[in-house]
C-alpha cells in the first residue's frame, strides 16, 4: 500500500528521519514504535503528505505523493491524533460528518453512515450533540476514530490515539480497537511507543531509532533474533516489573 | 468580499462627494462665535433672495475655510484681511488691498469689500492686575517674564501671533502655552492666567473686566472684516452673489461686539442674533430655523451612528481579508501589521486636516479617518486569532482533506472569531470616541455640541454631545458582549464538563 524510498526528513537541522526505506502491506495493522523523537509521528504524516521528505520519495499504491494526488490520497485515508484533534467549536456530530458534508454527500446517507460508526465505535447517540469539551477523554477518542472512518478509508492511520487516556480506559480501547481493525479489514498504521499495545494490536511491528528502522516483525522475532543490543534493551525496558514485583 | 469592500469604499467617496452636487449656496464659518454669526448673516440674505443656502458651521481655522473655499467646498465666507496677508499669501507679502485683490483672483476668488468693521488682535489682562503692575502698553511686558500667557492654538502658530510678537518687543516669558481661545478667556478670568490673545470686538472684554493693550511698536496688521465669494459664483448663480454682496459695509464695531454679545453672554444662538440683526438693520423677515434639544440630540445621534457604523463596516470589509493575509504571508503580514500600526499612530487633528484637500469637508474626512483608526484592531487581532490556533487542530483539518478555502471558513475563522470579534469591538468605541473629532471638519455628531459648547461656555451644551458619546461606547461595548453570545461557537463557550457516570 505505501511504499517509502530512502526517505530523509530534518527540521532546523535536527534528523528526523535518515535513508528510511520501509513497505507497508495493505489490508493488515502496521505499527510504528521507538522511543520519543525516534521520527515514528514524522514517518506517519509523511503517508499523508502532511510532512514532505527532504529526499526520497513516498509512493501509495505505487504512485509517488506529490501535490498533484495529495489530496485525493487524504480523502481515502482516515487520521486520528493523540486527544482526538476535534474542532473545539464543533459538536460530536459536526466533527464527523464535516467532510461529508463538505462533500455534500445526502443527508440521509450521512446519517446512515454516522449511527452505523456509533455502533461500531460504542458511542452513545444521546452525546452525538456535545462539544468536545462537554465530553470525556475517552469519547472524544470515539468521537475522533468516528470522524477518521467517516468517508470509509481504505488506510486508518492513528498517532498515538489512547496516549492521553488513563489506564483503565485505554485498556478497554484497546480490545475495541484490536474488534475494530479485525471487523473492518483495512490497512491500519498506529503509532505508539507501547510494546505491550503495539503488540496486542499489530500484525507486523516497525522499531524507529534515532530516524532510522530498526527492525521489523514481530515481537517474538525482536526476543528471539534482535537485530541489534538497542532491540534487546528497548523490549526489556518495556517489559512490565510486574513479574520481578510478584516474585520477590 | 473584495467586491463588497470596493462597493462600501465608493459609497464613503459618493457620501464625501455628494454634499457638494445640489446647487444650494454654501456659506462656511470659522469655529469663533463672531465668524458664525456672520456665517449666519450671509445665509440669511440668500434665503431672503429666495435661494436655498446653508451654513457649514464653524468648520475649523484659516486654512481650512481658505482651502475650503478655493477648492469649491464652500461659495463665500468672511475673512479678514490681516489674516490673509499674514497667513495665506505670507510669502507675496501683499501691500496694498489692490495686491490682496489680485492674488485672490488668481485663485478664483473675489474679495467683495469690507464688511464694515475691524477686528484687531490685541493683548489682554484683567484691568486690575494691568493697574496694580503698571502695565499700559506692550512693551511693558517686557519688565514682567513670570506673566502666565495664554494663547488661541492659532495665535500660538500663526506668523502674525506669538512668534513675531515676541521678537519684535523681545518678550521674555516662559511659561506660554497654546488654549482653546474661549478656555483662555475662562483661565484668565479664574486667575489661572495673566495675558491672552484678544479679538477687539470680542463680547468678553467688557465681560470680564479686561484691558486691551495698546500696541505701541504697531505690531498686529488690520484685520479688516472682508466678505469673500467664488468667482465662479456669479454665473452658478448670480442673484447669490448679490444677496451675498449686501453684507458689505453694514455691521461696525460696536454692533459686531453686540452681536457676539447676544450669543457668548445672553446665550442666545447665533441663528436668532443674526436674525433680529438681519430683521432690524435691513428689516429682512428669515425664517429661523429652531431646533428643539431633543430634535438636535436624534440629529446628532444619527450623523454619529452614521460616522461609526459606515466607518466600521468598511473597516471590517477590508480588515478582515487583511488579516487572513497576514497569518498566511508571514513576511508581508509583518509590513502589513506595521503599515496599519502607522496609521494608527497618526494624530487624529492631523489626519483630519490631511483629508480635507483630498475628500473636502463634512463626513468624508471624517469617515476616512475613522476608517484608518478602525484598521489596525482588526487587523491584528484577525491575525493574532488565526496564529494562535493550534497546530495539531489545522493538521486534522489538513488531514480530512480540506482545501484550503473550506478549512479557513469551516475550521481557521470559527475558532478565531472570538479574537476577531474582541478586535471588533475595540474598534468601535474607539470609533466612537474619535467621532466627536469628526465636528472639527463639519461632521457632525456629539462632537457638535461639544465644540460649540466650549466656543459659547456652556456646560449644558458641553455634556449633551459628552454624555451620549460615553455612553454610546458604553453601549457598544455591551452590545458586542451581547453579539459574542450569538455569534460565537458555542462549543467556544461551553466549559468542560466531566460526565463522572460516564467516563467514556
């Protein structure tokens, strides 16, 4: 599905990403981890073209992003950000359907399509009608994924969606989440920098150090053939205490 | 927008321009009670010739009504001939009333004759202090340097005023400073002040128990009453000129210290003295046309309304796309932002006297300025409300797949309105405030009163253009409050409410 050559990205001279060449398979969950400033949150809004490379090129289906077809690309994708990135001045409902109706699609259809995510993502239709900040975290996750699937993407990409929620809620999400992607079937990348929740949610993991790809695979690959020292500690420094707690 | 913006700028042009398209007689007047009077004299002999004539009242100083006059804004006024060949043609020194004649007529001006009296600059104090320090002439002066003097700002400015005074007696006081004239006349009598500029036909003299002093090195020139007229008067409208012409040798100078009289000491209005004058030397019958205080408070409300709505509406037309710039082009947005910043600096008086040659007198230079001062608020706080929007909210919308034109109108302006609107407000009560300036060039408005009352010493006056103006821009600050309840978002409004039954 896309397809990233040899991408360099830097800001103000600090590298973000650095000659990274990486596919993403359609119709599976991809996700990206590594420790903060690893370039996994540059890499992910490159897919959209929200970032440009430096040098290199992104392709989506083959094709390299450029400004000709950025925006037809945004329009197959679905995006959620940490806290959900809704538009404080607009209610639950306004935030999903503003491309829809934007695209003047019928009110009918939009409708149809807004109760059918309720369902979908657990969100009660009473609240449809709060603003974001009438609502909880954990809604305006809801109320954002909604949003993201609005226009039925054939990519859903997540930053970070449950970095800002408390533990007990984001748990929930995560089977909601791990439900959600196996119901619908379609590319997902999700970036985290949990690899318990990277884990439990992806068929294939990315590991990003310092702009660059680490390894790629799955974890019991990352334990069992670490591709580097750096693997070995990042798994174990991510590995809970809970079992050297209990034991003692 | 852009196209709206142009359609509300041609209607300030049209609104600035059409005062002058009907052919009525325009008479303008100096903002002193005397040259109002007078202006009212002029008017009241063309409507008895049966002409449709009016009054622009006490539009401001020399320069104004001279220029006023040779572009054609006003058809005549009475100057004195003092003033103009000390102050507009200072530099061809006219010496003879011949000279004064021709250099008028160059500019298409018709000096008609001597209205009959003149008014002579003089130096005054209060009779007793000129008995108890000696002092008889100007040159005595000279023995006093801690003598507080106060002057009219034009007296202060003027070649023929305090400058040339103090170098031709060399006068050594320090403490001078530049008044409103009538405030001086009220310091003086208070005790505030020793000396001040006088008009020798002026009501206040006797009024106040001052002393004129003599001139004895025959510094001030004649200030020969004069009336002027367009040329082109006579064939726009040749019974005008002859209406007009009748003022000529029929007012001396105790009958013009009377009339000044009428109005700064027995309060009448200009209108009614000039009137009775008209009816008792010439026996002319003019209707007066008397206003009731509430009938001239909607009139003034209305020319005030007019001057802050149609300013700021224009302002906001073309502020707002300036703004948008701004935030988009961040380098031109910085010249930007400093160019409205200039306009704001410019000194009201002075913007307004800039305006005058170019849009002529009455609401135009006041709608214009009103209009640059209206900018700068806006502007900015469009900027400052676009800017400050987060980034991870215009990402999403980017992400959606937007356009650019849709995430601004859906997404950038909702959430800057209320910064947008804040600027909007500061805007109008400065425009509300700054409008009574606008009377200063024949606006009109609550400004009106204001100046007149100052001019006639009458505080009633005074707080009938001050009152409703303050609170008119109380009114306006409290009416946008109210308007921020509507027009804003309400998600912009609600506080964040955690539903504890309900945490997802």
């Amino acid at each position: 599905m896309f397809r990233l050559d040899d991408v360099s990205k830097s800001y103000d001279g600090l590298v973000a990403i650095e000659h990274l060449s990486l596919t993403i398979a359609a119709g599976r969950t991809t996700v990206l981890i590594g420790p903060s400033g690893c370039g996994k949150s540059t890499l992910l809004r490159m897919l959209l073209g929200l970032v440009s490379p430096d040098s290199g090129t992104v392709s989506v289906d083959g094709a390299i992003l450029d400004a000709a077809n950025v925006a037809s690309v945004r329009l197959r994708a679905g995006y959620v950000i940490q806290q959900g990135g809704l538009f404080p001045h607009l209610t639950a409902r306004q935030n999903v359907c503003l491309m829809a109706n934007h695209l003047r699609w019928p009110p009918e259809r939009t409708a149809a399509r807004l109760a059918e995510l309720a369902a979908l993502t657990h969100f009660s239709a009473d609240r449809l009608d709060r603003y974001p900040g009438e609502l909880s975290g954990g809604q305006n996750q809801r109320v954002g994924l909604m949003r993201a699937l609005m226009l039925d993407p054939e990519v859903l990409l997540l930053d970070e969606p449950l970095g800002a929620l408390d533990p007990m809620i984001r748990f929930e999400l995560q089977e909601e989440l791990r439900a959600l992607f196996a119901q619908l079937k379609r590319t997902v990348v999700l970036v985290t920098h949990d690899l318990a929740e990277a884990a439990y949610l992806g068929d294939t993991i990315v590991l990003m150090r310092r702009g660059r790809l680490v390894q790629q695979g799955h974890l019991a690959q990352m334990l069992e053939a670490p591709a580097d020292e750096f693997v070995t500690r990042f798994v174990r420094a991510q590995r809970s205490h809970l079992g050297s707690a209990g034991a003692s | 927008m852009m196209r709206t913006a142009w359609l509300l700028l041609s209607m300030l042009a049209a609104l600035a321009a059409c005062e002058r398209r009907d052919t009525a007689v325009i008479i303008g007047s100096k903002s002193f009670t005397e040259s109002v009077i007078l202006g009212e004299v002029l008017r009241g002999l063309a409507q008895d010739a049966g002409l449709p004539a009016r009054h622009q009242q006490a539009l401001g100083g020399t320069r104004l009504l001279f220029n006023a006059l040779a572009n054609g804004e006003i058809d005549a006024y009475v100057e004195y001939t003092g003033t103009l060949g000390s102050e507009i043609f200072a530099q061809q020194r006219p010496q003879s009333q011949r000279d004064l004649e021709d250099l008028l007529a160059a500019r298409g001006i018709v000096l008609a004759g001597p209205v009959g009296f003149q008014n002579n600059y003089a130096l005054g104090m209060r009779a007793i202090d000129a008995n108890r320090l000696g002092i008889g002439r100007i040159s005595d002066l000279a023995r006093h340097p801690d003598l507080r003097l106060r002057f009219g700002n034009e007296f202060m400015d003027r070649a023929d005023g305090w400058p040339g005074l103090q170098a031709a007696y060399g006068l050594p006081q320090r403490d001078v400073r530049g008044v409103e004239h009538d405030l001086a006349y009220r310091s003086l009598a208070a005790g505030d002040a020793d000396l001040t500029d006088l008009y020798t036909t002026d009501a206040e003299i006797d009024y106040y128990g001052l002393r004129a002093l003599e001139d004895d090195r025959g510094f001030f020139p004649r200030y020969e009453a004069v009336l002027l007229y367009r040329a082109d008067l006579a064939q726009r409208n040749p019974g005008a000129v002859a209406a007009l012409r009748r003022i000529v040798g029929v007012v001396d100078e105790s009958e013009m210290a009377r009339l000044n009289a009428a109005v700064k000491i027995d309060g009448r209005s200009e209108s009614a003295v000039a009137a009775t004058f008209l009816a008792e030397t010439m026996g002319l019958r003019t209707t007066l046309r008397t206003e009731g205080r509430i009938e001239r408070l909607f009139r003034h409300t209305r020319e005030h309304l007019l001057l802050v709505t149609l300013s700021l509406s224009v302002a906001i037309v073309v502020a707002l796309p300036l703004g948008i710039l701004a935030a988009r082009q961040p380098r031109a947005g910085q010249y930007l932002l400093g160019l409205v910043g200039v306009g704001q600096t410019i000194p009201a008086l002075a913007l307004l006297v800039f305006m005058v040659p170019l849009v002529g007198i009455g609401a135009g230079p006041a709608l214009v300025a009103l209009f640059i001062y209206s900018l700068l608020p806006i502007v900015r706080n469009t900027h400052a409300g676009l800017t400050g929007i987060p980034p991870a909210l215009l990402e999403s919308a980017d992400a959606l797949g937007l356009p650019r034109g849709a995430r601004l109108r859906r997404v950038e302006l909702p959430l800057a309105a209320p910064t947008i609107l804040a600027g909007i407000k500061t805007a109008a009560v400065i425009n509300v405030g700054g409008a009574t300036l606008g009377a200063l060039v024949g606006a009109g408005g609550y400004g009106q009163p204001i100046l007149t009352g100052i001019r006639l010493d009458d505080t009633a006056l005074i707080l009938e253009g001050a009152v409703p103006a303050a609170l008119l821009a109380v009114g306006a600050q409290w009416l946008f409050e109210r308007a921020e309840g509507y027009l804003l978002p309400a998600g912009l409004r609600a506080k964040r409410i955690q539903d504890p039954a309900h945490p997802l």
